[in-house]
C-alpha cells in the first residue's frame, strides 16, 4: 500500500482580506480538497484558527504566537524571533516531505523540507514607498526575499507578466518560475443573461450599457 505524501502549508495569511490572503484561502483551500492522495497540514496561529474556515481534509496545527502574522507582516513590521522559532521549530517535529508558502510575504525558515514559495508581484520591490516607508522595513524584506528564494526547491507567480518581471529583476531563469493563476471566491460563477441583467439593472445600471468592471483597489501599481 502506497503513503501519500505529507505537505505543510503556510497558513499564517489566511485570515488577510488582501489578495495573498484569498489566494491562500481559495486556491490553497481548493487544492487540498482535491488532492486526496496528500496529507495537508496548515500551520495556523492561535488567533486566526478562531475565526479560519480551513479545509475539512487539512490537518490544523494551531501555533501560539507573540503577535498576529497579518501585524507583523504589515508595512513597517516584522515578527518577533521566538515567533520564527516556534513556526521553525513545529514543521521540524512534522517531518514533511515539502512545504509551501502560498505567499512570500509570511516566510519563516523552513528546515528539513524542501520549500515552494508563491512570489505574487513586485510591487515591494520597483515601489517600496507604497508598502515599505522605512529603511528598516525594505532592508527587513530584502533579507526575507533573498532567504526565501535562496531556499526554495520552486517558485510560483500568478502570471506571465510577474514570471517576466520576477526573472528580470530577480535574476531568476524563466524555467524555474510556475504559473499557478488566481483562484476567483466561490462568489463568482457564471450567470446567464437575465440574471446577469437584473443584478446591474438594481445598482442603477441599464443592461445594454457596455461597461468595464475592475474589482481591485485604487492604486498606483494597479496600471488603471
């Protein structure tokens, strides 16, 4: 009889409303659904479990942290060391055969199992004044950026645009960087022409009108 394989999931970011919190959440949470055959353990901290819908298959491994990963991940933040040690130190004791990082923006040290890590964008690094307003912030990211690429058997982004823009600026071989596209919220799916007509129709908007829907935020690096 074979084993399945046994895969740790970052899972510091789910409860993050911003986009690598619903990446973790949507497609993260879709593979382990689908992927029968591996054992998906999530590390989570206390606080976020709470309130976290994980998949039914996954194996919780609820962590008691200093402080909240979506704190310390903020813009002029960064996590306590003893935080990293716990985070290290119980994928350790698990003895996995990888572990992923749906985001990089959550990256602790991973030892003793090879490591895919999700790099999203660049945004930190061609506009660190939107995101990282010190220099101990930005040298911070640098440091986490070149750990967790420097360790990672693959890297994933989201498109052809940011496997471009991540191989240019990172110096990183095409080949190495995978594709895995946004997964939508299970919000979204398709509807028909009278469906679709009656819900512009009841935000004021005539249904013959042509029109452009962008449903991300409002900023510089958003190319609008």
């Amino acid at each position: 009889m074979s084993v399945g394989l046994r895969v740790g999931v970052d899972g510091t970011s789910w409860a993050n409303r911003r986009g690598y919190g619903r990446f973790a959440r949507n497609a993260v949470g879709r593979l382990v659904e689908l992927d029968r055959d591996t054992t998906n353990l999530i590390y989570i901290d206390d606080d976020a479990a709470e309130d976290a819908s994980l998949p039914d298959r996954a194996v919780p491994r609820r962590i008691s942290l200093r402080r909240p990963p979506a704190e310390s991940a903020a813009a002029d933040s960064f996590r306590p060391i003893s935080d990293l040690l716990r985070l290290t130190r119980a994928v350790r004791r698990d003895a996995l055969d990888a572990f992923l990082f749906p985001s990089i923006y959550t990256y602790f040290p991973v030892v003793g199992s090879p490591t895919v890590v999700g790099v999203h964008d660049l945004i930190a690094d061609s506009l660190p004044e939107l995101t990282l307003p010190t220099r101990r912030s930005r040298a911070f990211w640098r440091l986490k950026e070149w750990a967790a690429l420097r360790q990672a058997a693959s890297i994933f982004t989201v498109s052809d645009a940011s496997r471009a823009a991540l191989s240019e600026r990172l110096d990183l071989e095409p080949e190495r960087i995978a594709i895995v596209p946004e997964a939508p919220d299970a919000v979204f799916y398709p509807r028909g022409p009278e469906a679709a007509g009656r819900a512009v129709a009841a935000i004021g908007i005539d249904p013959r009108t042509r029109y452009f829907l962008f449903g991300g935020g409002i900023s510089p690096h958003k190319n609008l």
